[in-house]
C-alpha cells in the first residue's frame, strides 16, 4: 500500500464495511458523516479503486474493498496486539529479564522468589546465570544481567544495592573433627587449621572481610586449597583437606562426613539485590518488587537502600 495511507483510514473503511452505512459508521467512530466520506473517497484515491459501490439506497463492497477488508482487520488487529504488548512491556509483564545470582542464593529464598515471580508474571521469560559476584557486578554493568542478587558487593560504582538479607557465619569441619567438642567453635582455635574458600577474584570484598575476622584473632587463614563452588567445598572440607567458614545457609547442603557449628565471635553477611542505576528495566523492578516481598523475614532491620553512584575500589 501507499505510505500515506494511516491507520484512520483503515479504521474508517472497516466501520463503513460493516455497517453499510456511511451515517450509522460515522455514529460508531464519534465524527461527523461528512469528514468520513472524504476520508473514504481519500482512501480510494491512494488505492486507485473503487472501495464502494454507493446508491441512494444501499452501500455495498465492491471486489477491491472485499480483498481490502481482511487485509485492514487483519492490520488493526495486528497494532492493537503490538501496543497491547508494549504496554505489557512498560508495565513488567512481557519480555526477556536476565537474573543473575551468586551460588549460595539458591540455598535461601531464591528458589521461592523465582517462583513467585513465575505465577505472577508467566509471560516474562527468565533467563537464569549462576555467577561469582565480581562478575555479576561486571554483567550488571555492561548490561548483560538486568537484576542479581550478590553477596557482600561492597561499594560499587554504578550500580542499585538493596541489602534484602543478611546472615551469620558458621565452620564447616570434617566429621570427626576436634572442633566437634564445640558448641561454638572460638574463632582463635581455627589459627592452624588449613583452610578450602573461594579465590579472591570471585567476591574481592567478602574475601577481605572473611580474612578481617580471622585477623581481629591474631591470624590470617591458610588457604591450601581454592575451589569455585560451595557445594566443591564442601565436598573438599568432607574428604579432610581442610575447614572453611561460610554463610549459615551453606550448612543445608553439608555431606554426611561434614558438620558445622556457629562461631564466636562472628560476623555478618549480606545479599544484596543489584540493577544497573542509570537503565529504568520495568521487568527488573518488578522482579525486585517480588523478590522482597519473599525475603522480607530476611531483610536486616533499620536499613536504608544504598545507592552508590561514583566510589573507587
């Protein structure tokens, strides 16, 4: 078709087609019949044929005017289904949201804040990435994740923090182990005992903070062993190469041939809910939405949402 036929003029001929009636089509539309019928004959001018066949006493669709009226239905129905869809879109209810989150957030509310969302937003497909931090805080800020959930981020430039969660630690120790006899295990009795933790670069500043603890004890860990996964910790812990300290949460996935005590003195951890601060997502607000109201019984009490907008480190 011409490209200065509109939408107003398919809107026209398709009230003229189904009512045969130039009057009864203008009272449908809220115009006067006049201002139709010009855009009618209009319509005809662009298309080159006759649309309709007109008397005085009946209105009829001529053969051009039949095959134009499927095709114009068809088209109307078509952008009423794609603005549909937007306004879907800009209210969080249609599209594709990229969701982010550090391994130990599947052993807390996770699962069920995913699950709700599901129910309440079936139309949004989610894509799922199990990640460190350091790249998670990489992927939000390129883009790549539109919403995470890390564990203890630190000041980060950039980026939306909202802690939702926090925790105390616990030791982990092979079964059998001498740190058995505690109720809770003193800090201190970890000095030369070696240690399985995650490298550095997969959470700089929840690594450091591991490490101050140890340190306000008159020691740093002796890490004799690096693994990328709680779940490979703990399997490394449970063989006997060595303990960790963890978050709570890492307990609910200990072997058989591990167990674990609450220490003193401890210290907190948080998981934060990220999204890039200059990107307006609808989908990942809404998920955020969600996401609190599951880890509400979590969320630390007294806390401000954080953002940080330019912090070094």
């Amino acid at each position: 078709m011409d490209d200065q036929i509109e939408l107003r003029h398919l809107r026209y001929f398709v009230a003229v087609a189904q009512e045969l009636h130039f009057g009864k089509a203008a009272q449908r539309l809220h115009i006067a019949q006049p201002p139709l019928s010009h855009q009618i004959r209009r319509l005809e001018d662009l298309v080159g044929h006759a649309l309709f066949q007109r008397t005085s006493r009946s209105v009829k669709l001529t053969l051009a005017g039949e095959a134009l009226l499927q095709s114009a239905q068809h088209i109307l129905a078509r952008v009423s289904e794609d603005l549909d869809n937007v306004r879907c879109v800009a209210k969080g209810e249609l599209g594709s949201l990229s969701v982010g989150f550090v391994s130990s957030a599947m052993l807390t509310r996770l699962p069920n804040a995913l699950s709700a969302y599901r129910r309440k937003f079936p139309n949004v497909r989610l894509q799922l990435h199990e990640l460190h931090t350091s790249q998670l805080i990489e992927g939000l800020r390129k883009g790549d994740i539109h919403v995470g959930l890390v564990r203890d981020p630190g000041p980060v430039s950039e980026l939306h923090l909202e802690p939702i969660m926090n925790e105390s630690f616990v030791v982990i120790f092979p079964k059998g182990h001498f740190l058995a006899q505690y109720r809770v295990v003193p800090l201190g009795k970890l000095e030369n005992e070696p240690f399985v933790f995650y490298s550095r670069s997969a959470g700089e500043f929840a690594w450091e903070a591991t490490m101050r603890l140890c340190e306000r004890r008159g020691f740093r860990p002796r890490i004799v062993q690096e693994a990328p996964h709680w779940q490979t910790i703990i399997g490394l812990v449970a063989a006997g190469i060595g303990v960790t300290i963890a978050p709570t949460c890492v307990a609910k996935i200990l072997r058989m041939d591990a167990e674990y005590r609450p220490m003193r003195p401890n210290g907190v951890t948080e998981v934060h809910l990220a999204r890039c601060l200059n990107t307006v997502n609808p989908l990942a607000i809404s998920f955020c939405a969600v996401a609190r109201g599951c880890f509400a019984h979590a969320r630390p009490a007294n806390r401000e949402h954080r953002t940080v907008e330019a912090v070094s480190g």
